[in-house]
C-alpha cells in the first residue's frame, strides 16, 4: 500500500479575516495615524486581526495581551466603530472590549499568545511580537542569547 505525503495546510492570514476594502481602508488608517509605512502597516494589521480572531473564538482574552507593535492594529479597527462592532458581533457573537489592564508584556506571554494564534491556524510574524526570525550577535533582537 503506497501512503502519499500529508500537504503542508497552508496557514491563515488575518487580513483575510475581513473584505479586502476594509482591510485597506484600515490599513490606510493605521499607517497614517500611528506613522508606519504601508507595508509595516499592513503586516501589523494582519497580525492584529488574527490576534482578535483568536482571542474572540478561544475566550482566552484573559490571559491574552497584543504586543505593543501590534496593539495599534486593534485601536484602528476599534476606531472604525461600527465595521469593529458589526465584525465582533458577526463572528462572536459578542464585542471584544479592549480593557487594558497591568499585565506586563513578558517574553512568555508574547510565547504563549503567539502559541495560541499558530493553534487557530494563522501564519505568526516573530517581528511583531518581539521576537526576530534570526539574531545576529552583537546585535539584540529580544530573543536570543545575545541579549
């Protein structure tokens, strides 16, 4: 009996998440209001609609935080206060609220919400959460031995 090889399950993106439309117009927001350039602008809120996605289906909003370089991400589509509310209710069934609270940016809560969005299906961009692909001694990427 010949077995084929498993295909790889191509991960998520967050920005598919949303109508391309949207995701432009919030990405066009977010770039000016928070000065990224486009492309960052887009890798954060892409990033920051997975985070959501993955915090609103697990109910793990408890014990999720976003990191600080994809926090803008959920202020954008927070401002844009009713495609927020419908998208929120559509897929929850509820409104994420955005509580901030004490919790600290650890390296392991970045660890464990970067775990949590990869378990839901979603390509995770280290960068974002403050964790470089490679470190390159001397210089400190957050994550690696030389820092």
């Amino acid at each position: 009996m010949t077995v084929a090889p498993e295909r790889p399950v191509a991960l998520r993106r967050g920005r598919d998440l949303v109508a391309p439309e949207l995701f432009d117009r919030l990405t066009a927001f977010c770039a000016e209001e928070y000065k990224l350039d486009p492309v960052m602008a887009s890798r954060v809120m892409s990033e920051g609609l997975a985070f959501l996605w993955t915090m609103g289906t697990t109910g793990k909003g408890d014990v999720m935080a976003p990191s600080a370089d994809v926090d803008p991400a959920w202020h954008t589509f927070m401002l844009h206060s009713q495609e927020y509310a419908e998208w929120c209710e559509e897929h929850f069934g509820r409104f994420l609220h955005h509580a901030p609270n004490s919790k600290t940016r650890t390296v392991g809560l970045m660890l464990d919400v970067m775990d949590l969005i990869r378990d839901a299906g979603f390509e995770v961009d280290r960068s974002l959460w403050g964790f470089a692909a490679d470190c390159n001694s001397p210089a400190c990427c957050g994550d690696g031995p030389c820092c």
